[in-house]
C-alpha cells in the first residue's frame, strides 16, 4: 500500500532499524504492559525524533513526525500512543525555546533528551467529567526556593520507563485564586511513584498506569507560568494541543491503515470495496497532513488549533468507516485464526477517548466560527 510503504521509508531514514525490530517481534508481545517496543524506541534515537537539530535532535517537521507514527502504529499501536506523549511534550517545549528559556525553566534538562536519550512523559491534565481539560490535576502549595505539588494523573503513558515528567499544576496566586503554570522535573524526584491503573488488554504496552507525586519538591526555575487570561490559551498550550491532536490521529491513522492494508494485499471482497476502504483512510491522512503542512510553515495560533481539531474528528469519522469496512473484508477467518485483527480493530477505537471531547468541542466551535478565539477552558 503506497501511502503506508511512503510513512514507512520516512521512519526508516529517522529511526534506522526500529521498523525491522518490530517486525521480528510477535504482535502479542508489543501490546503487553511487558512489550520490549519502547526499549526499542529508545536505542534507535527515537526520542530526538522532533527536537530540531540546532539542539541535537533529528529535525523532524509535523508532516514528518506524523509519517513516522503512521508507521509505528501500523506495527506496534501501543508503541505510537505511548511514545506521542513525548513527541508532543518535547516538540512544544522546544518550539518555544526562547519563552522557556526566558521563564526559567531549566533548560540543561531539555538538552539532555536528545543527547542522553531520554523519554518524556506527560501529566497535562486530560478531560474529566464536569472539568475542562485544562484544568489541572495537580495543585501546589508555596515551599522555601519552590513548591510541594501534590496530586495525580492517570492514564499516564511512559509511567514505567520516563526520565522526566512534564505536566500542569494549578499555582497558588496572589489574589487568592489559581493559576495554571508548567512543571518539568526529573523521574528520580523523591515523592513521583507509579501505580497500576491500565486494565485494559488493548494498548497495555503503552505503559499507560498513575502516576502519583506527595509532596513533590519543584524548584522555581522548573516552573513556566500560564500566560493567558483566565479561560483562554497561551501559546503553550496551544502548540501543544495542535501537534498533540496531529500525532494522536496519526496513531490510529495507522492502525487503521495497518487493517486496510491486509485487506487490500490479500485481494479482500470487491475492487469497489477495497477502494472505498482506501480512500476513507486517504481522506484522514490527507485532512491531517494539510494542517500538518500549516503548522510546518509556521502557523501554530487559535485558527491552526482550531483547524487541527476539525481535522482530527473529521479523521475519526473516516477511520471508523474504515477500519469496520476493512475488518468486515478481512471476514471471521482471519478474525478468529488470529488476534491482530481483533488487536488493531480494538486499539484504534481509542481515537474517540482523547480530549477534547467532541461534545465539549462543540460549544466553543461554534462560538469559535461566529468570530470568537477557541477556548476549551
């Protein structure tokens, strides 16, 4: 399939050697809480994958970073879900460097990911029933030289095999109230533990369990403030939602693809209906990729955000059409002799599960296309 053949040599030439180690190891095994697939991630430079390379990394654009989790997820779905947590978290940080730098934030600890090969969880807060999804879970309160941040997050992907954890936590302020600031500190931090929360047989090689902090000690210089006014977006959050949405539909672009993929090769049902498949899985990748290229020339505001999540549920809906069509071509045979079906098939409903929600989106959306900023507060 030549879409799936092209993301695949784009991994290659970043990640020489990654697809290979995935394709010699049983599906089964990369999609178990013991999968060796991150391990592999990491030896093969994966986490410099979107750091630009005036600090070390590989210079991956977003059109680039999504080819390569496309491939990923073809092969290892957990692996995609688990290692876009750190792309976008990386991939933010860096893309404003100057503000982080500016802020405080210590940056001898960004400059280790690329040359130590170190793998970045995120603990942004995620939407909850009743909360926004950028309402913290985490909370703080003032220390000598700092803050004690307590609090969880949970699903956390990479909780086993992180060495730093970026995430939001919600600062005591002057005036009595809160506000959002960004954390980045080091797995080794005395108070972070990890605790069992995936139940899940689909994507458990995602590593996705609580991550836990008691009284966690964050000195100030690893602390970036939320800029924004109440209820809006700083240019942080909003680069990070962009390339977080772009990456996450790659994820399940590819699973899904992985689907169609063996119902095409194997001459499955019609002609007419192979190619319905094909081109519901195009008209995804193709949405996601023109915002993809926006972002590449440097549109990273409210309208890029907001054109990255109509991409992303208009992606939803062309994948689900896919992936039933693919799996209802593949037929019972292949269902039942074996359980990469039943596995792409089950992991790629997860698109659905990550924020915004889309009856949460579309309030502001619609407030948004009447000639308001997009707030997802």
């Amino acid at each position: 399939m030549r879409p799936l053949e092209a993301a695949r040599a784009t991994c290659e030439s970043f990640l020489p050697g990654l697809l290979d180690r995935l394709a010699g190891t049983p599906l089964a095994e990369l999609e178990t809480p013991e999968s060796p697939a991150i391990g592999h991630f990491r030896e093969c430079g994966g986490p410099a994958l979107v750091i630009p390379k005036a600090y070390g990394g590989l210079g991956a654009d977003p059109l680039q970073a999504m080819a390569v989790t496309r491939a990923l997820a073809s092969r290892a779905p957990s692996l995609s879900v688990a290692t876009t947590m750190h792309h976008f978290s990386v991939a933010t940080l860096f893309s404003l460097a100057d503000s982080v730098r500016s802020s405080g934030m210590e940056w001898a600890l960004l400059e280790g990911v690329a040359e130590q090969r170190l793998l970045v969880a995120s603990g942004f807060a995620e939407g909850r029933p009743g909360q926004g999804i950028l309402s913290p879970t985490m909370t703080a309160r003032k220390a000598e030289g700092g803050y004690l941040i307590n609090g969880a997050k949970k699903p956390c992907s990479l909780a086993h095999s992180m060495d730093l954890l970026t995430a939001s936590v919600a600062l005591p302020a002057d005036d009595g109230g809160t506000m959002m600031a960004v954390l980045l500190i080091p797995r080794a931090t005395e108070g972070i533990s990890v605790h069992p929360f995936w139940a899940s047989q689909a994507l458990a090689g995602a590593e996705s369990d609580e991550i836990r902090l008691t009284d966690v000690f964050v000195d100030e210089q690893l602390m970036m403030p939320n800029t924004a006014e109440p209820g809006e977006l700083d240019e942080l959050q909003t680069v990070g939602l962009i390339w977080f949405e772009l990456l996450i539909s790659s994820c399940y672009l590819g699973m899904v693809s992985g689907l169609v993929e063996r119902a095409v090769d194997g001459r499955r049902g019609s002609e007419s209906d192979r190619a319905r498949a094909l081109i519901r899985v195009e008209t995804a990748a193709q949405l996601l990729e023109g915002v993809a290229r926006r972002v590449r020339d440097g549109e990273t505001g409210n309208e890029a955000l907001a054109s990255a999540l109509v991409a992303r549920y208009a992606a939803q809906d062309a994948l689900g059409e896919a992936r039933d069509l693919a799996v209802e071509l593949l037929g019972g045979g292949a269902y039942m002799s074996s359980s990469e079906v039943a596995v792409f098939a089950a992991a790629s409903h997860g698109i659905g599960f990550h924020p915004p929600s889309r009856s949460g989106f579309t309030g502001p959306y619609l407030e948004h296309v009447a000639g308001e900023p997009l707030r997802l507060a």
